[in-house]
C-alpha cells in the first residue's frame, strides 16, 4: 500500500444519541468541512459510510442507510477513515498551513545541525508537539533519544515540504535539556 493509499484516521464514532440513529462523532482532524452530507468514510471494520446529516454544534452524525438506532448500534466504537488523496482533494490549507502527513518524516534542522527526524505530531491542549527521534550522533553524545518540540513560532523558523525540512531556534536547547 502506498503512503498515499494508506488510512488516515479522522474522527472516531462514540454513542448512540436519540431515537433516529445518531451517533456522536469525535473528530481527530482540523478540518470539520469534510463531514458534510454526502461525504464517505471507510472504517476499521472495512464498512464505506456515507454521512447523510452532520449537526457541528452537537457533534452529531447521521449515516446513510443507519437511520434508526437499532442499525446504528453496530458504528459505535468505528474509526472514521480517509487517505492522503481524499483528505488533498477535500481540504483546503492556508498560507504556511500543513497536513500532518507532510511534517511527518521531516528532518529538524538548526543552524546547519540535524537534531532528527519527526516520527509523529502529538496535540496536547491547542499546541502540536512534534515528536523528534534525535540524531544517532546526538544519540551517541548522551542526549536523548526522542523530545518534544512545539510546532509555534518560538522554535519554528520555516518547513519546506518540499525539500522535507523544518528550520528550527533554541531546539538543541530543548533537546539537551530533555
């Protein structure tokens, strides 16, 4: 499976809510646009849903085809899914904006110094850490083998996802002192 092919994990289905079949949607994504009527997930369960209502303000969602709450029973629990392709297509980013996918995999660089390679993003409250697997020559002078570091404007200088760069001040700090 390519990167492009492989599952992307949006929004996770929690409980039943009312008679019709509604279901509470816990979205893992930055983007609630992409739940709108009409719109298809895959799940873990290898089911395609199509949403047929989506009310933002009480986080509810209705699937086509599961609009009682006995039918609905069988989604609790279900992760939502989509690829790298889809989540292009149906997202829109601003101006020095990126999708997870393209910071995942970026080498963190401070002046001309590689500190390591994202492996992951974790969000704790409104702030994305990355999460930064050190550089084996760090590694081998004692430091740490994994730290955190911010995605805000204090430690990022610039990312290029193209070159699959991310410009980095004070991370070395950061990094000596996890």
């Amino acid at each position: 499976m390519s990167k492009k092919d492989a599952p992307i994990e949006v929004a996770q289905i929690g409980r039943l809510v009312g008679l019709r079949g509604e279901l509470k949607l816990h979205i893992h994504s930055d983007f609630p646009e992409q739940f709108s009527p009409g719109s298809k997930f895959d799940t873990q369960k290898k089911m395609t849903l199509e949403i047929a209502s989506y009310n933002a303000k009480r986080g509810l969602v209705l699937f086509r085809g599961y609009e009682s709450r006995e039918s609905a029973a069988c989604l609790v629990n279900s992760f939502l899914l989509t690829t790298m392709e889809d989540t292009l297509e149906a997202c829109e980013l601003e101006d020095d904006e990126f999708f997870w996918f393209d910071i995942i995999g970026c080498k963190v660089e401070e002046d001309g110094i590689v500190l390591g390679e994202v492996s992951e993003l974790e969000r704790i409250g409104d702030t994305d850490y990355l999460v930064i697997r050190t550089e084996k020559t760090l590694v081998d002078k004692k430091l740490s083998k994994t730290f955190f570091l911010p995605y805000i404007d204090r430690y990022i200088v610039s990312t290029n996802k193209d070159e699959k760069v991310i410009y980095v001040k004070d991370g070395l700090e950061l990094l000596e002192n996890s």
